[in-house]
C-alpha cells in the first residue's frame, strides 16, 4: 500500500515537472512573437498552466533574489522536484527491502 502511495506521487511529479517544461517552451514561444497572447487559445493556455503552478512557484520567487527579466524559479522547482523523486525512490527501496 505504501509502495503504491510512493508510486503515486512520484508520478504527480513527474506531471508537475512536464507541466513546468510546457510552461517554459509556451514563455519562449510568446517571448520571440511565435505565439500571441491575443490568441484565445494559447491565453486559455497559458493561464491554465499558470493557475496550476503559481502556488508552487510563489514561495519560491519570494525566497530567490530578483535576477531581472529571467525567472529561475521554474528551474529551482524542477531540481526541487528532482531530488524529492531521488529521495522517495530511496524510501521505496529501503521499504522494498525490509519486506513490508
């Protein structure tokens, strides 16, 4: 049960992570004019993406430093999400191990 629960979660982070990179390519393209924000598509787009990662990236932008224009807290998040997933196959195994 508790194998399934680690699965889980893992797995909503690596969503988390696509969503991230999603996000990012989505800024490049509206940064370089290859999309508009006055397309109604990619506006619906964008804010959903916002919506969902707003709550994990505000912590974050009010602990880093401003940098300028560029953002480093997608990045931030990603590695933070990184080592999470590092850290809880670490306890799958362990828990694996001990037969439970």
């Amino acid at each position: 049960m508790l194998l399934a629960l680690i699965s889980i979660i893992g797995y909503l982070m690596t969503i988390l992570s696509t969503v991230v990179i999603v996000q990012f390519i989505l800024s490049l393209l509206i940064s370089f004019n290859v999309v508009s924000l006055s397309n109604n598509i990619v506006a619906a787009i964008w804010q959903a993406l916002s919506v969902i990662l707003d709550p994990f990236l505000k912590p974050i932008r009010k602990i880093m430093p401003d940098t300028g224009m560029i953002d480093f807290s997608p990045m931030v998040l990603l590695i933070g999400l990184r080592i999470l997933q590092m850290l809880l196959v670490g306890v799958a195994n362990d828990i694996s191990a001990a037969g439970m």
